[in-house]
C-alpha cells in the first residue's frame, strides 16, 4: 500500500510539473505574440511617418 502511494504521488508531482511547464510554454508564446505585434505596429508607424514626411516634403 506504502509504495503504491508513493508511485501515486510521484505521478501527482509528474502532473504539477508538467501543467507549470505548460503554464511557462504559454506564458512565453503570448509574450512573443504581443511582442510581435508591438514591434510590427512600430515598424508600420515609423514607415507610416517616413512616407507622410516624404508626401509633406
């Protein structure tokens, strides 16, 4: 019985573990997307701004 309950809470552990790395994998692929995306409208803006500047010159 003793060992069957420590196989039970290694496999328990083995969860926790595995749901945190998930939680970490999503975590850093909504950062990369929201970074992605800033980046994306800063280089469309400034891209923006250059051709305004140019049409105004």
């Amino acid at each position: 019985i003793r060992h069957f309950l420590s196989r039970k809470n290694i496999k328990k552990k083995r969860i926790n573990l595995d749901s945190l790395s998930f939680n970490l994998y999503l975590l850093s692929f909504l950062l990369f997307v929201f970074v992605f995306l800033q980046t994306r409208c800063f280089i469309y803006n400034t891209r923006f701004f250059s051709r305004s500047q140019n049409w105004n010159a």
